[in-house]
C-alpha cells in the first residue's frame, strides 16, 4: 500500500529537518572547537535550537497523522477501550469463560445483558434478511465430518503460520509479530526515513499474501524476536486453526468443529432447491456457532475460539447477476475503499452504491444490493456512519475463484475491524461438492422451445490417465469431466497450443499435468430443452460477536454526575437493541407505590416489553445511573398512585403519564412508532428533577 501523500510529505521533511539539525549541530562544534566569538557561537546555537523546535512541530504533526487524527492519541484510545471493557465486564455483558479457573484466552460468556443484547441482534438480522428477503434458514450440526470440509478445502487450507519461540515452546501467529513490528516501528521511530517507512507500509499492505519462506525471511531480515522472551524463533509452519474431533465410539469417522456455518447449506443444495421450486435465485440462511482453534486470540471479544456466525448464500445465475430489488439501495451514500483508491494510498470515500455498481467498481448488481443491505442493517443497530466502511479485497487477498470480496470494516478503539465479509464466490464451493460427493449440485433453465446448442464434450482417455496418476485416476476423470464449458476451452487450446496444462484436483488437493493424449475436448451441436449449469454464490458472512462489541464501543459515553465528582457511564444503545426497554422505579419504598409499580410491570408484560422493577432502597439517582450503564432507554418513576415519570436516557427529560396510559406510551417509543420527541409534545414535561440528580 502506497503511503498516504501527507504522512510521506512529513516524513521527508522529518528527514530533511534531522539532516539539517545535525549539520548545525556539527558548525556549532567546530565553532566551539575552533575558539570562535562568543556572539556567533550563540547565534549558531540559536538557530541550532530553532531547527530542533522546527523538528518537534514536524514530529508532531506526524504523529498525529499515524496515530489517525487530531488528538485521538494511543493514550485516550487505550483509556477509553478500558472504560467500556470495565463496565461491560462490571454488569455482565460479558464474562471471560471458566474464570474461577483463571479462564481460557479466546472464550467468552455472555451475561444477563449481553445475551439480551445478542437476542436482539439475531431477532433483527432474522427480520432484515430471512424474513424481508425470504430466505430459507437452515439449523445443521457444528460436528462436521472430514470429508465436507476436506472438499471445501478446510482440511487442506485453513491455515494460519505459526511460529514457536525456540526455548519455551510459546506459539505465536507469525503475520501478527510481523505485523506488530511493522505498525510499531511506524508508529514510534517517526525519524525513519520516507523509503524505509514505505517498504514497512508495502509489507502491511501484502502481508495476507506472503509465503511461508517469505514470512520467515522477513522475520529474521528484521530480527524479530518472542514478544515475551526475546528469545529467538522457529521458522513459520502452518497451523491448522479447526477442532478435531472424532465421531462415534470406535473413533474411526474423523470430523472437525466446523470453522463456519455455510458448508451446511451447500451440502443442502439440492434439497434446497427442489424446496424453492426448482428456481433461481434463492438465498439460505444460517445461524450458528463457529470454531476457529486461533493461535493467539487477542483484542477481547473481537478474536475468539467459539464465536456466533450468521451467514447467508445466495445462488443465482451466474449468466445473470441483477436483482430485482436494487433500486431499493442504489440511492445510498456512504463511505467506501476500492482497491484502487487503498493502492493508490488515499483514503476511503463517500460514494453513491448506484454508481460503484454502474461504474463496475462493484463487480454485479447482487453483491451491490447485500452491500446495501448490510449498510442498512448495521446502522440501523447504531453503528455510527463515519466509523463504517466498506473496503474492497486487493487482488492478492481474494482467493482465486472469487469474483470480488468486500468487507464491512467498523473502526473501533482497535482500528478498522472487518465485521461482515461479502462475497462473490462464484461456482466454486458447489462445484467442490458435486465433485467429492458425486451428487451435481446444479440448476436449469427450461427454455420456452427447444435450442440449438453447441455443447462442449470431454472424453477422458482413462488408458492413458491411468498409466500416468494409477490409484488416482478417477479423481482426476471426475475433475475433468465437471469442467465448464470455458475451463474446458481453455483447457483445449492449451493443450493445442502447448501440448500440456497444470490441472488442480479438488479431491487430490493438488495440481497435476494433463497432456494432449489424456483428453479430447471438442463441441458437438445438440437440441436442448433446458440449460443446465452450477450457480454463482453471493456470500455476506456476519461475525455476530465482532458487531455487538464495536456497538458496544460506538454506544458508549460518559457524562459527569449531577455534582460533578465523578463520571457515569451511558450506552446509548436504540431501543430494538437495548436488552431491556424499560425500568420501574417506585421512588420511595412504600407499599403503595409497590403496588402501582407491579400494576405497570403487568400491563408492560402484556405489551410484550422487556423491563426490570427496581425496588431497592438505593437513591433514585443511583438506579438511573445503573440503568443508563446497562442501556435502558426509558425509565418509569412512581411517585404517585394516580400518574407516574418516565425519563429518557439520553436528555434525561421526563414527561408525565397516567398509570394507565404508560405501557403503551413506552411501547409506541420502543417500538419506534414514535420519537421521543412526539410524546414529549402530548404529555407535560416533569421538571423536578430529583436531588440526587
Ligand atoms: P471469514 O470466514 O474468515 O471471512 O469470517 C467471517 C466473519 O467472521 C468475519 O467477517 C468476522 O466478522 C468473523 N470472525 C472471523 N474470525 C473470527 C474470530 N476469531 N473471532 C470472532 N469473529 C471472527
């Protein structure tokens, strides 16, 4: 990646400044040296000084911009990651997992609230995609057996470079030391020349794509070191991140944990289909655990070992990638990252979702729409807009078949975080399936009257593929009899033109040569009554735990208490996510107000509104406190028998409202049939304000 024009600008000036800063310094020493006058001695310190001043501006200036912004430094970024982390781990949202056993690194609990808050997350995600959409949800088993995940590739691929520091034993993910050097020495050593903080920048930029040899050449051209030893390091190997586990007593069936949750619906396809009436597109949709065993899970909740996944495919034609619905998104606005603009160094920016697909920097109209569709969804939970991004993958992050990949990148106190993956897949994982499992995972197009095709023919000669692969021959048959159309020509004219062609075999997870005599590839000229092909894939994946801790972050805030000694914390979540909507004061304890308060608790219950009575002796303030850290949105005060206050959280304005009337004034606020605004005009404002506020 390209630097950004303004941190290589100060960069060299930085270098420029420092060069100038020693040349001063060495006329000031000769000056010394020689025995010169006191005044001009004085005068070369002074502009020593001067330049050194010049310098600093310059050093800060640069931070700045690494660290990205104004007065965002690290300190406050750490400061405020702890505060949240502090009072989300205070009320349970989360908890680290078997913690009276010092825990594992990489698993979590969620609490009373975070599970509420996921609930409602899940509830939305059902109602925005599967329900809106008419999806088809699908529930299948986390135990996966080997042979699903080694025709997907998981088996094989699913890898991470791992080194191990050569004393202890210690793993650790090779790319992340990596790239901790890279960000540090950019970070802290701002004196590094413009030249050396590219090449850093361009290793950041490919770090996804390197080698293992790469990767361990890098690490000892910098000396990188075990981050808590020092001690030296092994070469990278890779790592295969899945559970294994056995099924069955004998232990003779190998499976895995499943790393994610759409293999389950591509082995479902057909069924899948036949159930959608044999028509294109359709999308399925899952929800479910996910395992991935990572080599050092680190920043809290956004890297862990188990997390939730919801993940959607949706098959459609790949002769035929429009949607229906696009006009409903091609009119949003927001801030997205073409490769072109990241290797070119500049910034993300605001473009209309109409016109990256129009202009093709989005490569269909399908991909657009769930970009959209995520956009929607995402901010609709209070994902703060500025902070959202969607980034395009770089050529060398995509895998080989995908057609384009973007990410839904959330910046949070740990910088841009990718929260939902989208991607084109094309035909591959199908094409995987139908291959290992012999079942052609396929769809038709009927035509209204018979057509007039050439149809390409692949005859594999089996002598001779016999003689050259023996016990793999009918892997290697099978692979080149599901080719496509264009694989197979292009595998034909190869062959005409160079006698010979690298072949991949899913099923032997290899590349093999195939000559001339091995296969003849010709077109012959049928009548044809439908048109019979694999679908493309469109896959927005979402990792549920990822978006619910940048909410988390994007949530929250503090103001100072009434008397302004300390700081309470608020999470400023909407309605549809809060994990209750609602809480029941009596202001006193009096019996009275019990009664008026379990009265609300029971018409609240029948309006279908989460909510939590309060009847501690605890000061009013200290419970509004408490609820506005768990992200209550409203809160009902009884002080009367007859009407009762209900306060916002936010503005912490109250309005009055009859015992009777106030379950469905606060279901008409959570439900979102009206602002808080509305009802404010309809009821009179409650200005006591209670002391303890
Ligand atoms: P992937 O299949 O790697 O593209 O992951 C799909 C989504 O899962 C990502 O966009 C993340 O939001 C989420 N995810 C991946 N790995 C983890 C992890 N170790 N912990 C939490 N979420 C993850």
């Amino acid at each position: 990646m390209a630097m950004d024009a303004s941190e290589e600008t100060l960069r060299r000036a930085m270098s420029d400044k420092q060069a100038a800063v020693d040349a001063q310094g060495n006329t000031v020493r000769d000056l010394k040296a020689s025995g010169a006058a006191k005044a001009d001695i004085d005068a070369a310190v002074e502009a020593l000084n001067a330049l050194k001043l010049e310098k600093s501006s310059i050093e800060k200036q640069l931070q700045a911009t690494i660290t990205g912004g104004s007065d965002v430094g690290t300190l406050s970024r750490d400061a405020f990651r702890q505060a949240v982390g502090n009072t989300l781990e205070r009320r349970l949202f989360y908890i680290p997992s078997f913690k009276i056993y010092r825990g594992v690194a990489g698993l979590y609990d969620y609490g009373p609230p975070g599970c509420a808050v996921k609930a409602n997350v899940l509830a939305f995600w059902r109602q925005h995609f599967v329900l809106e959409e008419n999806m088809l949800e699908v529930d299948c088993p986390c135990v996966t057996p080997e042979v699903v995940l080694k025709a997907s590739g998981h088996v094989e691929k699913f890898t991470d470079l791992m080194v191990k520091d050569e004393k202890t034993g210690t793993c650790y993910r090779a790319d992340h030391l990596l790239k901790d050097f890279c960000k540090e020495k950019l970070e802290k050593d701002l004196n590094m020349d413009a030249e050396k903080a590219a090449e850093l920048k361009q290793i950041l930029a490919i770090l996804d794509d390197l080698s293992a040899e790469e990767l361990g050449a890098k690490i000892k051209k910098y000396g990188i070191v075990a981050p808590d030893t020092k001690n030296p390091l092994s070469d990278p190997y890779p790592f295969n991140l899945m559970f294994q586990t056995s099924i069955g007593p004998s232990g003779l069936i190998p499976g895995y944990m499943r790393p994610e949750t759409a293999q389950g619906i591509f082995v479902n396809f057909k069924d899948l289909y036949y159930f959608n009436g044999n028509k294109l597109p359709f999308a399925a949709a899952q929800i479910g655990q996910a395992f991935r065993n990572e080599i050092s899970p680190r920043q809290g909740l956004l890297r862990v070992r188990e997390f939730t996944l919801a993940e959607i495919e949706h098959f459609v034609d790949p002769e035929d990638k429009s949607h229906p619905k696009f006009g409903d998104i091609a009119h949003l606005e927001f801030l997205m990252f073409p490769r072109t603009e990241q290797t070119s160094g500049q910034s993300a920016k605001r473009m209309c979702l109409g016109d990256a697909v129009y202009e093709g920097i989005v490569n269909n109209q399908t991909l657009g729409y769930f970009i959209g569709r995520v956009y929607l969804f995402l901010t609709q939970l209070g994902i703060d807009k500025e902070r959202l991004r969607f980034r395009q993958h770089l050529a060398n992050e995509m895998a080989h078949y995908a057609a384009d990949c973007w990410d839904a990148e959330i910046e949070c106190s740990y910088g841009w975080i990718e929260c939902v993956g989208i991607a084109d897949r094309s035909a591959y994982d199908l094409r995987a399936h139908s291959e290992k499992s012999g079942v052609p995972l396929v769809a038709h197009e009927k035509f209204s009257e018979p057509k007039e095709v050439e149809k390409v023919v692949i005859a594999p000669v089996k002598k001779e593929l016999g003689l050259a692969f023996k016990g793999n021959q009918k892997n290697v048959v099978e692979a080149l009899e599901v080719m496509d159309e264009k694989e197979a020509m292009e595998m034909k004219s190869i062959l005409e033109s160079k006698g010979e062609v690298e072949f991949h075999v899913c099923t032997l997870g290899k590349v093999v040569t195939i000559k001339k005599s091995m296969v003849t590839i010709s077109k012959e000229k049928k009548k044809e009554h439908q048109r019979t092909f694999t679908p493309s894939v469109i896959e927005p994946s979402f990792g549920i735990g990822r978006i619910i801790y940048c909410l988390f972050e994007h949530s929250f805030y503090t103001r100072p208490s009434k008397a302004g000694d300390e700081q309470l914390n608020v999470f400023r979540f909407p309605s549809l996510v809060a994990p209750i909507k609602c809480t029941v004061f009596p202001l006193v304890q009096n019996q009275q107000y019990e009664e008026v308060a379990k009265q609300i608790s029971l018409s609240l219950t029948a309006a279908g509104i989460s909510h939590k009575i309060d009847i501690t002796g605890t000061s009013i303030g200290k419970r509004y406190a408490r609820t506005d850290e768990l992200g209550v949105p409203l809160a009902i005060t009884v002080d009367s028998t007859s009407s009762v206050t209900i306060r916002e959280r936010d503005s912490k304005d109250q309005i009055r409202v009859s015992v009777e009337a106030v379950a469905s004034v606060v279901k008409e606020v959570t439900d979102g049939s009206s602002t808080w605004t509305d009802v404010s005009w309809r009821f009179p404002a409650h200005s006591h304000v209670s002391i303890d506020e």
